[in-house]
C-alpha cells in the first residue's frame, strides 16, 4: 500500500551545487558520437537472449543505420559472447570506419579474456567499469574510497599493459564510474583523475570517459549540472571524451540525453527504441529525430522505420509500442475529428507553399521522411470529423468533397462507426460513401446516354435514362447543361430540384485522368440533397451529379 507519507521512507535527491550553470541557455548544434549498446546492454535485459544469428542480424542493421561504435557485448560472460565477438573480428565483418567496443568489470582475468576476443582486430574500444556510489561501497563491497578508487586504477593499468601486447591494435579505452548519478561528484571525479594518470589520454588519443545515470533517480536537470560539473572540473578537458549513459527509470532518458549535451557532453550510449534493463535505457532514435525536427543531420539514417523496427522486433522479442515517438504504429495517426481537420489543411497549405520547411499541425515530422506512407495519418472511428472522413476519400479514391458535402457524409459515417464500434477502413468508408450518394447500378435514375445540343445560354439536353428496369427517352431545355438536365427530370419524372453549389476537380494525372462533379441541390420544400458522378468527361460526371441527387430524394422520399 503507497504511504501518506512517502518522505518516511523516500529522501529527495539533493541539488548540485553549481553556480551560474550554463547548460540551460545551450542549444544542440551537432549530433553527438553515438555508441549503439543494443547487443549488449539491451542483450542482457531480455527475457531469451539473442543467439549468434539475431545478434549478427542487429549488428547488421546497427551498421546499416550508420552507428559508428557498437558495444558488441560483454566477452568474459560467456562462449556465447567470446565467439559471437571473435567471430566479427575473424570474419572481417568489422568496417574499417566502425569501432566495436567491448565491456568487462574491473578484474584482471575477465580484461585478459576481453583482450582476447578482439584478438587481430584493427582497431576497438576496451570499456571498463567499477560502481563508486556510497550505497555500492557500503552494501555490496564493504569499502572505503580508497580500496574503490585502486579498484579504478590496477584496471587501468591492466587495460595499458595488456594493449601494449597486441600493438597491431588501435586501441581506445572506456572508464565509467558506474553509479555515477548516485555518487559524490567529488568522488567521481578522483576516480577519473586516477585513471586518466595512468593511461594519459591526448587530444589525439582521448580516454572515453562514460557518466551513467546507472539508475535514474533524479530530474534530468539534475544529471545535466552533474555532467557541466564534471567537464568543468575535469584536468584535461581536451583529452577526454565525455560520454552519456541515461536509463530510463524516471521516464526521462531521452531529457536527460540531450540537457547532457546542452550540458558539455560530446557522446551518447543507448538502444535504439530504448530497450534496456527495467524501464530501458536511453532511446537513440528518439534523440536522434528529436534533433532532425530541429534541422540537424544526427547522422543516423532512420529512412525506412519500418524495416528496424522489424528487425528490432524480431531480434528482441519486444515489440515497439503504438504510441512510441516517430516509429510506433500510431504516432502518424489522428483519429479526432479537429486533429485530422487540422492536419488535412496543413497539407493543404504545404502544397501551396514555394518553400520546403515543414509546418504541418500535429506533425512535427514528416512521415515520408521515414518511409511511412501519407494514408495512415489519418485513420477513423467514432471520434473522427468530417477532415479525417474527407481525408481518407481523397487519399484512396481522390475524390476531394466540398465542405458541405463533408460535413454530409461525415454524419453517415459517424452512424456506421457507432453501429459497428470499431475503426472504419477505406473500404468500408468507400461503401458507405457509395451507398449513401447511389452510385450503385440499381438506382431508380441511371445514365445511359445523352446528347446536348443549341446555341449558348439555350441548350438542349436529349438522352435515354434507366428508370425502374427500362429505359425512358427525355428531354430538358434551360441556359446550361445541368438546369437542361433537371428540366427533363421535371418534366418526365416529376423530380424538382434546383442546383444551390456545384464543384468539379480532375482526378489523377495525364492519360488515366478522369472527373468528379459534385451538385448540391434544394427541393421547393427546402430539403438538401447531394451527388457525386465520375468519368473520364468532365460534362458526364456533371450528369452523373444530378441524377445521384434526385436518386437521394427518391430514396429519402
């Protein structure tokens, strides 16, 4: 049972101290080197880990994406993880512009067996890590500072030596404190003092120098003035690379990314959609499009979204969740009516535009940038307006219905996702619209064939219409084709109609191009009534029109 009182049991993180803070007023320029640690890191948080064949598949797609460092996995755990690592290495499946990085705790046989499994690589990353927080000290090793920190520097001396036995190498070194975000910064800091005196990185050889948020257990603003402290207080800023780690414990990975790099931080390590252990670590491709939709390249390639998250599926035997930023199944979708109203006019204006910047309401991409298709961005069900019904009509048959005639239709369809209280289709939206505006074969009035004829502002309509099984010859006089036409239905039918609006738009391009016309039409009694006809002539579909209005008055009659 959740207490009254949690502050009996829960303590408040406590502030950093850091004067005139200078991370709030920075703004991300440039991507940051991103480390890929889905084969490890996210490997280690499933519930099957992935076998040498999935594994080989992630890294395949990880290459393919464009990651540059790829923590391919942790060598001392297991045959497994040594093979799947040799095995890269011996194969020469590793690109010469790509770095592999391997983890190992800091022991002196699990860095041996490490160094090992890179054994003829041209070049890799050597990451090493011991936890510094006081909770780690006092609960899990029973040490001081001081035996911590050794921990620290025999690894690094261990990580030398051991690089200087395969100098055929290029070799880069790691060192996290783990449980940075939990531990005192001033601690933190010696601890990487310690080490960067033993490997003494260069601006040409920088350490990696990798500040995890191992639980996440404050604000992101929090882990931000962590990071600007460090690389204020830092010996040799030049020489070493700061690297971010957030997890996802709070729900803020992603925030705590990128105050990070606002922060001073030059790296990021996560899992693509964010998978990791407990709630996941920092998702990359959210960090990376949220830079896209500022107008920076993140240098990661997510053009087909569809295609890794299948993989990705695939591989971890999680799925990505609907609502997921950019690549769930729905981000793209709007089912509210004045959502889909807005984003149907937002493509409108677009296309109006002379310009290329994107401003589409409720989008802040746009969907075809990662390969995703303009059709399910609006998608209806009983929540849904006329925009989103209008929407779908003109994506999947072309047909762009006046407003009135929105508005309408939007009423019938409302009717058929309250019947059938589910999501409605194209199809099922088409049969709706085919129904409601008879364009069926078997309606009391169908074109078979007409002629128009006389001099302008005096025309003539002659024609056969089917009527009621047969065929009835008619004749219509007026100052235009369609009052032409609704005098025959007069004179022969008895049907009174006048013509209150009428629109009419090519559909499709070049030599399939065909027309729509849309009438709206009175009755002496005031009703309103529409239609709709479609053919490769513009007069035609203009015909079609009213003859699909007086089908609505016999019907509704």
């Amino acid at each position: 049972m959740m207490l009254t009182d949690p502050s009996q049991k829960y303590r408040s993180f406590p502030q950093v101290d850091l004067p005139n803070r200078q991370w709030p007023a920075q703004v991300i320029t440039a991507p940051p080197r991103w480390l890929s640690t889905d084969l490890r890191d996210g490997n280690q948080a499933l519930i099957d880990p992935m076998n040498a064949e999935k594994k080989r598949r992630f890294f395949d797609l990880l290459l393919k994406v464009g990651v540059k460092e790829i923590e391919v996995g942790f060598p001392s755990a297991g045959a497994t993880e040594f093979d799947f690592i040799s095995g890269l290495v011996q194969s020469d499946a590793i690109p010469d512009d790509v770095m592999v990085q391997v983890l190992t705790q800091a022991r002196g046989d699990l860095i041996a067996t490490t160094f090992q499994s890179l054994k003829g690589a041209k070049q890799a990353i050597v990451h090493v890590y011991n936890a510094v927080s006081p909770a780690w000290r006092r609960i899990v090793f029973g040490m001081e500072r001081p035996q911590i920190k050794q921990i620290a520097v025999d690894a690094a001396k261990l990580l030398r030596d051991e690089a200087a036995a395969q100098p055929n190498t290029d070799w880069h070194f790691e060192y996290s404190p783990e449980t940075f975000s939990t531990a005192e910064l001033e601690f933190s800091l010696e601890c990487c003092e310690a080490v960067m005196d033993i490997l003494m990185p260069t601006p040409e050889k920088p350490l990696i120098l990798n500040l995890p948020a191992t639980v996440e257990a404050a604000t992101p603003n929090i882990y931000a003035d962590q990071i600007e402290w460090i690389c204020r207080h830092i010996s040799r800023r030049d020489s070493v690379v700061i690297s971010l780690h957030p997890h996802n414990d709070r729900g803020t990975g992603v925030a705590a990314a990128e105050l990070g790099l606002m922060a001073g931080a030059d790296r990021v390590e996560g899992c693509l959609f964010g998978n990791g252990e407990r709630t996941g670590n920092c998702d990359i491709v959210t960090v990376a499009l949220n830079m896209y939709t500022q107008g920076i390249n993140p240098e990661l390639d997510f053009s087909d979204i569809d295609e890794v998250i299948q993989t990705v599926e695939y591989c971890n035997q999680l799925p990505v969740h609907p609502r997921h930023p950019y690549a769930g199944e729905l981000v793209f979708t709007a089912f509210s009516g004045s959502h889909q109203d807005a984003i149907k006019k937002g493509f409108a204006a677009q296309d109006a535009r002379n310009d290329l910047i994107w401003d589409v309401p409720y989008l802040p991409i746009d969907p075809k940038d990662l390969g995703r298709d303009y059709e399910a961005v609006i998608r209806v069900n009983s929540q849904s307006g006329k925009g989103g019904v209008a929407w779908v009509l003109e994506q999947d048959k072309g047909l762009k219905l006046p407003k009135r005639m929105q508005a309408d239709f939007s009423r019938v369809v409302q009717g058929v996702a309250d019947s059938t209280s589910r999501e409605l289709n194209a199809a099922d939206i088409w049969s709706a619209f085919e129904a409601h505006y008879r364009l069926g074969t078997d309606q009391p009035y169908r074109l078979i064939d007409y002629h128009e004829s006389g001099a302008a502002g005096d025309r003539i309509f002659t024609g056969k219409i089917g009527y009621q099984g047969g065929e009835r010859s008619v004749s219509g006089r007026g100052n235009g084709l369609l009052s032409s036409v609704l005098a025959a239905l007069r004179d022969e039918f008895g049907v009174e109609l006048e013509i209150a609006d009428y629109s009419e738009h090519a559909v499709g391009a070049g030599s399939d191009v065909n027309a729509a016309a849309y009438v709206e039409c009175r009755t002496p009694d005031g009703r309103t009534v529409f239609g709709v006809g479609t053919d490769s002539d513009v007069a035609t579909a203009s015909v079609k029109a009213v003859l699909s209005a007086a089908n609505g008055l016999t019907v509704r009659a």
